[in-house]
C-alpha cells in the first residue's frame, strides 16, 4: 500500500495566473516522492470554523527537490481556497498525501494518447503529459481565459478550445478533435461532468480504452467516510454493492467502470 | 497513573473510542494511528444485508463543523464477519460493532449473527428510520425503545450500548426507556438533524435534503445531554459529539461520561484520537489525578 504523509508543508511561491486561478508551489517532503500523476492532497484551512480538507489535484511533482505545485481555483469568497490564495512564500499549510490512485502511465506508453482537461480539471494533466511516454495530444478547454497553455506547448502536440471562441477551436474538447481530425488509441481526462460524460460515450463509439479522474464532494480523503462515492458498474471492494470511493478506488477509473 | 475504564465488565485501557462512522473498522486509519493504543474502536454501523446508501453529494460543510447523509453504506454481516473483525482482532484493543436497521426484525439478525463472533460489546444505532413506524426513527419513541432493548438484550449474549438520538423533546425519556429495557450503557448524542441550502445552485447542500451535524459546533449540546442523561440513570454513558481535543473529551468526562468517541475530528485530523488520549493522560499529570474514574461526574461535587 502506498504511504500517506499528514505534515506541515512551507509554501515556496504562489502567483495568481488569471483571475480567480493560482498556482502554488510547495514544499512537500516524502509526499513529493510518493506523488504520481493523477494524485491529489488535502489541504487545510487555518480557520478553525472550516474543518474539512480541500481536495485539490496535483499540477506538478519536483521529486528532486521535494516540492508540488497546485493550481487551483479560489471557488468564492471567504472560502478555504480563498484563503489559501492569500498565502505568500515562507507561510505554512497542513497538508496530506499523496491521495487516490493516479493515472496508468503504463497503459499509454508507446501509444498515441489523448490527455484531455477542462476548466479546473486542466491542471493535473500537465504533470502526466511530462511523466507520460508516447505519442502525446494535449487537449484543453477552458471558458475564455486560457492558463498553463505555455507549458502545454513544451509538452506534446497542444490543442485548444474555447467556449467563446476567444482562441483555438471555438466550443469544446470534442469540438477540437473534429476540428484538427485527430485520433488517439488511450484517452486520458480530467473536468466537469458532462466533459467526462461526452468523452466517454466518445470512447465507447470509437472503442478506446479511456480514464477519467471524477470528482465529488470529500470529507476525510482516505477512504473512510464513504462520502464520495460514484456508481460503478463493478461491485466495489468495500461495502460490496456498486459505490467506488472517489478518493481512494479513484479518483482515476476506467470509463466503462463509472457512471458518469 | 491509571487510566482504565469500566463498562458493563469490560476494561478499556483508557476511554477513548471511536464514534461509528468515522472510522470504518480502522484499515484505513492503520497508516496513521496505532489501533493498539485505543480504548475501544467502534464500527461503522452494519445491517443484515449490503445497504447502498444515499445519493451524492453526502456531506457539506457547515460553521464548525459538517453534516452527513451517508445513508449507512455498509456490506452486510457477512462480510463483515469474515473481513472487518478478523483485521481488528489483530490488536490489543476492545471492538465494538455498531449495528442499523429498518425494523426489529433487521437489527435481530444482525445481533444473533454477532453473538458468536469474537467481539466486546454491540452498539445500536437507534437513530434509523423504522419502516414499520412511518419511518420516525426508533430511538424518538421511548415505548420502541424499551421494547427492541429488551428483544436485542435477550440474544445478543454480550453488554448492549444503545445509541441514543439527540432529536428528541426529553432525551432523559428515552435514556430511562433503554435503562428499563435492560441496556449495559448509552452512548450519545448521534448527530444532530439540520438542512443546508446552496443559494448560488438553489437545492439542498446534500441530496438527501436533510442530514446530521456533527463536529466542535455541536458540542455544548451534546454536554448538556450527557450531563443530563448521567444524572437521569445508573448505566455507563459514553460521550460524544465534537470531541477534538483532551480538553474537549474531559468536558464529558467531568459531565458525567465514563468513556468517550472521536468522531468528525478523525476526518480532518486522522490522529485526533491518540491526541485525545495523550492529552487526557497530560491533564491528569497536570492535576495530579491518579485514577481516571475519580474525574467522571465530578462537576456535580461542585455545584
């Protein structure tokens, strides 16, 4: 079983990318070394009236020198990742991880892979699009405002969309394979609900293996609460009726597993 | 320095549990807290058959603390037995299996089922809907108390805890009502019913519209009813309801508690529990107190 680590972790920069949008980097010990691609940390809020971790999905592992870079969304006002977006460099966070399983970065290596995000989930495919070995189309969609497009670029052959048209194909993730008459033998993707709903009836027509990372909402992170459960079409291991744990079964699944 | 407790004949090394639900049978806090070194751990609530649950969203967060609406997803018995006591037996520690059902019939089985199993004491979750009583819950009717206390007391083979509902108009009724059915001790307070509304997606927070608080915002309720329930009856009272720190635990314990459950803090401190107990074992250096049991109650000797 893999090792999870509840510690103090000093935040090494945070900038905001857009409005609403900021990327922190931490300083994140043995939680760095275990991170894979996909995983996800609590995050704690020093505010003694919102007790329960904030789920947030890895952007970036630095094994070398121990550090993890979120890139998050601040969700309103006065909320927990609000706060967190007004820390600066050399203040502290409690954090655990890594949590959940990741994505199977075997089952792409040496194949021709769809990395898929959309909105908030674009960031933990940075960090799988740099660990992933093989033909690699990044596929992102974003409202208007576009972040990260940068280092996707650095990354493999980028794509985007946009709701508004303001860049890329104008519409969504689908929108842009049409448009660029692109094919993939894996699909990986992260974002809202009816994304993954699309991608995967996507993928279910054109028969291609495809993992999407679900979200819900989260109370203890290590698979004890059985708040975030999702339907799946396998009985689950843990109370053997058809609720996987989205923290710990996932929250990486095959599509053909979940109901989405 | 002694911190053994007593409860219905069976000794904790100290009074500290586990609240049901929090914890599963405890694989998943291993990588975190030493089982070893707790009083008792109590089980997520098991029924007679696989129960699925509610739909999601099953939680939000509320001011100090969180509401659930889990639905008591569980496997059922049988799975239960084979897997989840046989892991817990691995420890120097007291299991107690906490036990749901929709009717008299359901709890029943659950408990003969436990009677052979190699487990401490049951504890039952009273706070379920009653299929055959409109679904009012049974522990808000202290007739349905007296009487599924005595049924289950008769074949359970082992101290019974009855879990007693805070959503009631005189939680002291209900407490006598599992005292005259024959219950060893009581535990409380399960949580609390609320309702939250999403103003930005106009619905309930959860999708079971209501669901149970619980966490630090709770807890001067949840004193009051212990503090009530232990004046009002002879059996053990185990304490719960937003216990996070030492200090937190020793507020029931000086109410009355001669044990007590880490419930919601486990979720956002997975070693909340160890804390608890090592903080508890600092306090009675601090004050010099010798024995544990000589704290229980001790505010009525200063009132």
């Amino acid at each position: 079983m893999a090792c999870k680590f509840k510690r103090t972790a000093a935040i090494v920069s945070q900038e905001c990318l857009l409005p609403g949008i900021f990327s922190m980097w931490l300083e994140a010990g043995e939680i760095a070394k275990e991170a894979v691609p996909g995983q996800f940390i609590s995050m704690y809020t020093k505010d003694k009236s919102k007790l329960l971790p904030r789920p947030i999905s890895l952007c970036e592992i630095d094994k070398e020198k121990g550090f993890l870079r979120v890139v998050y969304r601040v969700t309103g006002k006065d909320t927990g990742t609000e706060q967190f977006s007004r820390m600066v460099k050399g203040d502290t966070i409690e954090i655990m991880g890594p949590l959940g399983n990741g994505f199977p970065l075997d089952a792409g290596k040496g194949r021709k892979a769809f990395l898929i995000g959309g909105g908030i989930g674009v960031p933990p495919m940075l960090e799988l699009a740099k660990q992933l070995d093989g033909e690699k189309q990044l596929i992102m969609g974003y409202r208007d405002k576009q972040f990260l497009t940068e280092e996707f670029e650095q990354n493999g052959a980028f794509y985007l969309a946009t709701e508004d048209g303001s860049a890329g194909t104008k519409g969504n993730v689908l929108d842009a394979i049409r448009e660029n008459s692109l094919t993939a033998d894996i699909i990986y993707a992260c974002g809202p609900s009816p994304m993954l709903r699309a991608i995967k009836r996507y993928a279910e027509e054109k028969q291609i293996v495809c993992y999407v990372s679900m979200e819900e909402h989260m109370a203890c992170g290590i698979g004890a609460c059985l708040a975030c459960v999702c339907k799946s079409k396998e009985v689950d291991g843990h109370s053997h009726v058809h609720n996987k744990r989205v923290c710990k079964d996932g929250p990486v699944f095959l599509s053909t597993e979940v109901e989405i | 320095m002694d911190t053994r407790v007593t409860i219905a004949g069976v000794e904790l090394k100290n009074p500290v549990m586990t609240a049901s639900g929090t914890f599963g049978s405890g694989q998943e806090y291993g990588e975190f807290v030493d089982l070893n070194q707790l009083g008792a751990v109590v089980t997520k609530g098991v029924a007679n058959v696989p129960w699925e649950g509610n739909p999601t969203p099953r939680i939000a967060e509320v001011h100090g603390g969180m509401m659930n609406a889990i639905g008591l997803q569980n496997p059922g018995i049988d799975v239960f037995c084979k897997r989840d006591i046989p892991y817990l037996k691995q420890f120097d520690t007291k299991i107690i299996v906490n036990v749901c059902g929709h009717s008299p019939e359901e709890y029943l089985e659950v408990v003969e089922r436990l009677s052979d199993e190699p487990i401490d004491m049951m504890e039952i979750n009273i706070s379920c809907p009653n299929v055959n009583a409109g679904f009012l819950a049974f522990g808000q009717d202290a007739g349905n108390v007296e009487k599924l206390t005595a049924q289950i007391k008769k074949i359970a083979g082992r101290p019974i805890i009855m879990k007693l509902t805070p959503n009631v108009t005189d939680i002291t009724e209900i407490a006598r009502a599992a005292e005259a059915g024959g219950a060893d001790a009581l535990s409380l307070i399960n949580t609390l019913t609320g309702m939250q509304i999403d103003v930005e997606r106009r619905t309930f927070s959860v999708a079971n519209k209501t669901g149970g608080v619980s966490g630090p915002a709770v807890k001067p309720i949840a004193v009051r009813m212990v503090y009530q329930v232990a004046n009002a009856v002879k059996v053990p009272v185990i304490g719960m309801g937003g216990i996070a720190t030492a200090e937190d635990a020793l507020e029931f314990i000086l109410a009355g508690a001669t044990a007590v459950a880490v419930g919601t803090a486990n979720f956002y401190n997975p070693r909340a529990t160890i804390e608890v107990a090592e903080g508890i074992k600092d306090y009675m250096r601090r004050h010099k107190v010798e024995k544990l049991t000589e704290l229980i109650g001790i505010v009525n000797a200063h009132a």
